[in-house]
C-alpha cells in the first residue's frame, strides 16, 4: 500500500508527519486527513480554544501533494440561536418549562 505523510500546517510553520501511513486509496487519504484534523480539533476544544485556520497537508511518498484539508472544512457551525430556537436547524426546541438553562 502507498504511504502518506499528514503535516499539520498553520500557515507559517509545519507539524511535519516523519513517520507516515499507508493507506489503499484516495478515499482512504481524505477520510484519514478529517479524522485527524477532527481529533486535533476536539484536543483544543478540551483546553477551550480552536483555530480553523489550521490544515492538514498530505503528501505522498515521492513527496507530490496528495490531498489538503483546511480544519474549517472539517466542520459544520451552527449558528448561535436566538433564544426563541431561531438558527439551529434539526436541533429540538426546549420549551419555557423544560428550559435546563433556569
């Protein structure tokens, strides 16, 4: 199997990957690259902070550019809702009653 290389890139400095993964394919690669940029994600969010300008570059072993993918596109935000249960679409609405923010 083809080995890959996943840097972490901040946009002025490299994580580089000195160890590599073998992966079968290009879907392999791309859902290798968001399980990675997710989990780096959740470490920050645990210590209360995130940076989405982060990416993870992946290189193949001949060292050409296999796949990129920039930690915003790894997610969905929701909007932050308006009290009223305005702006967060597929979530449920807690009632007056229920509200376990009182």
């Amino acid at each position: 199997m083809p080995l890959y290389y996943f840097h972490l890139y901040d946009g002025c400095d490299w994580v580089p990957d000195t160890e590599g993964i073998e992966l079968a394919d290009d879907a392999a690669v791309e859902a290798a690259a968001l399980w990675q940029a997710r989990d780096v994600m959740a470490g920050d969010i645990r210590e209360g902070r995130i940076d989405l300008n982060l990416r993870i570059v992946i290189d193949d072993a001949s060292g050409a550019r296999a796949h990129t993918l920039s930690f915003a596109d790894a997610l969905t935000i929701a909007p932050v809702s308006d009290g009223h249960g305005n702006g967060r679409s597929g979530r449920r609405r807690v009632s007056p009653a229920n509200d376990p923010t009182d």
